[in-house]
C-alpha cells in the first residue's frame, strides 16, 4: 500500500505546486535537450539526466528568472526534478516527456461527447491485443469534468487535463513492451500505472500483492513519501483511463477520424501516415495537435459520471448497448483483417423517453 504525504509535502503540494501544461512542456523540452542523443535507449536517459543535473537545475533557474516566476516556478521545478529522479515513475515521466518531444508534442483532442463514447466502448480481446500507439510517447487531452482525481491532501476531486502515455520497453513480455501512462490534474496530483500490457489497462487497478505474468511486480519498488491511499474513486479512474488510452489508439488508427489542427498541419501533411517510427527532422519541436472524433448521437456523460461517483458499478445500464470495438477479416481469403467501431447506442424507439425513465428507476431504489 502507498504511504501518506509527510506534513511537509502537503503542505507546500496544497499551497503552490500547480504544474500547467505549458510547464510540463519546458520540463520537458529542458531533458530532452540533454539527452536526445540517447533518445532511443531508455537507461541511457536517466544515466544522461543524472549526469546533467546541474545544468537542468541551472537551466530550470535560468528560466525561472527570466519568466519573473522565480517564487512559484522555481521551488516547483527543483522539486519536481529531484522526486523524479527518486522513483521508478518519475524516471518513466521524465523518458515520455522527452520522447514526446522528440516526436513533435503530439496532443490528441477530442470533444466531451465522444470521449464519453469511447468510455462506454468495449473491444474484443483479438482487437485489444493488436492495439498500437500512434507515437511512442504521446498526450491525450481530457475534456473538463468527466475524469479526476482525489486529492488528500485538499480533500476534493481535481479533474483530470491530460494523460501522457508512453510505449516503454519492457523485455518481461513477448512484445518486448507495455504501456505506461501519467494522468495529471494540474494540482500536482496524478495516478499512473507502468508495465502493463493493453488487456491490463483495462480492469483498472492490480493490487501491489498481485504478480503478472513474466514475474512482473506491480509497482515493486519503495514509496514516494509523496504517495497517497488510492481512494475508490481514483481504483475506478483506473479502468476509466486504460479503457480511454485503448479506445483512443483504436479511433486513431481510423483516417476517418483524425484530424489535424493547429502549426504542425503542413508538416505532418508531409507524411504519407502517422507512424510511431517517424521521428523529429527540425531540431526544435513542431507542436502537432490531432482531433479525433466525429459527431455521436448520445450523449453518456451523465452515465460516466455517475460510475465515477459510485452510483453505478459497472459502464452500462439495462437499456444502454455499449459500443464495441470488433475485428473483421476481410480481402482475398479473408487474410486481412481491420477495426470497425459501433457506436453506443439505446436499445428502444429513439423517440421513446429511455434515459428519463431508467434514471427515475434507479433513484427509486
């Protein structure tokens, strides 16, 4: 089990750490600069970041002095580098954000309607095990008020902003690597999960006693004292944020549903398909920011929220059909093989009030 925050640690955690994403980016940028050579090499990156240190600290000053935020950056920032280097996860935070970099700050938007879509979305196990990222190191954007987390320490849900997840190297599985995420709220506060494979994602939460195959440990390491007790909410968040990394790689590998906004578009119009082998030519990042979606006839947000609340125990009611991700071979001798997505959807008269009336039972209970 984790360990509660130290007085100390809550105390400075409540009053000042707030780490916005235009923070994380220069974090970000600042390691990447010192270990792109080795981009590729993921011990060679903390060997690398442990024998720069001093320059990141004199770099992080540097910074602080110039954006004039020297009693708020600052403080922040040292202390972000110095607990990071002190933990399995942070050394995975610090190897994401500089692959992110390296591969041109992808960012995946979508709106609140459809990431509640993907959330009441289930894949079968064939297509789960052939899910890929778009990118080895990449942020998904998460709308306002549908996931958050606890925060002890403030004693409220913070919502989560954004989720950065990276494709790790993990030589205990067949595929030669698993998946690793950091959900944030921009509090500071952040519930993370590494060394799993894609069906691991999505039951949410292993505890710490339980071995995965391939001898793999959850989280077999010493406490941060800044760790905290997984509320029941944040155990729910869990699933809801495997699932929504998933889904998230499965919508993406449709062209029909990407598409490119923001300065990066005329570059990334340069490739023929995204590919998680494509790498940086400019030396400096090409921020790329992909919206994923189309228009959904429901709207499930009320039914996500409700199962973050606990109101629910499962991502479903009776009326309600979840979508699903299904395979579907195809081609001479069916030997190709693609996704296909269907939509949630009611089952019922679309005119008929269903939402209304399953809402009005369940409260009757």
């Amino acid at each position: 089990m984790t360990k509660p925050m130290t007085e100390a640690a809550t105390q400075f955690l409540g009053e000042q750490l707030v780490m916005t994403k235009e923070m994380y980016v220069d974090f970000a940028t600042y390691i990447y600069g010192v270990v792109k050579a080795v981009i590729d090499d993921e011990q060679a990156i903390i060997n690398c970041i442990f024998d720069h240190t001093e320059m990141l600290r004199t770099q992080i000053v540097e910074r602080a002095i110039s954006a004039d935020k020297v009693a708020v950056m600052l403080p922040q920032w040292l202390m972000t580098l110095s607990l990071m280097l002190e933990s399995q996860d942070g050394k995975l935070q610090m190897i994401s954000g500089a692959r992110w970099v390296h591969y041109g700050l992808p960012q995946i938007s979508m709106g609140h309607k459809f990431v509640a879509s993907l959330l009441v979305t289930n894949a079968t196990e064939e297509v789960i095990r052939q899910v890929q990222p778009p990118f080895p190191s990449f942020m998904i954007e998460v709308p306002n008020g549908l996931l958050t987390i606890t925060n002890p320490h403030l004693h409220r849900e913070d919502p989560i902003r954004r989720i950065m997840v990276l494709q790790q190297t993990n030589h205990k599985l067949p595929e030669g690597w698993s998946w690793s995420y950091h959900a944030y709220a921009d509090s500071g506060a952040t519930l993370y999960r590494y060394g799993v494979n894609a069906l691991e994602l999505l039951p949410g939460w292993i505890e710490d006693d339980v071995v995965l195959p391939g001898g793999r440990e959850f989280h077999d390491e010493p406490k941060s004292p800044l760790d905290f007790e997984l509320s029941d909410t944040d155990k729910r968040m869990t699933a809801l944020i495997g699932k929504l990394i998933v889904n998230t790689c499965l919508a993406f590998s449709d062209p029909t549903k990407v598409k490119q906004i923001g300065p990066g578009h005329a570059a990334w119009q340069s490739h023929n398909k995204p590919s998680a082998g494509n790498s940086r030519s400019s030396p400096t990042p090409t921020v790329r920011v992909f919206q994923v979606g189309h228009t959904v006839k429901h709207d499930f947000r009320e039914y996500v929220r409700d199962y973050v609340s606990g109101a629910r125990k499962k991502m479903s009611v009776q009326v309600l059909v979840c979508g699903h991700f299904k395979g579907q071979h195809h081609g001479p001798k069916n030997s190709l093989f693609k996704t296909i997505w269907r939509e949630p959807f009611w089952r019922g008269p679309e005119d008929a009030p269903i939402a209304v009336r399953s809402h009005s039972f369940e409260k009757s209970e």
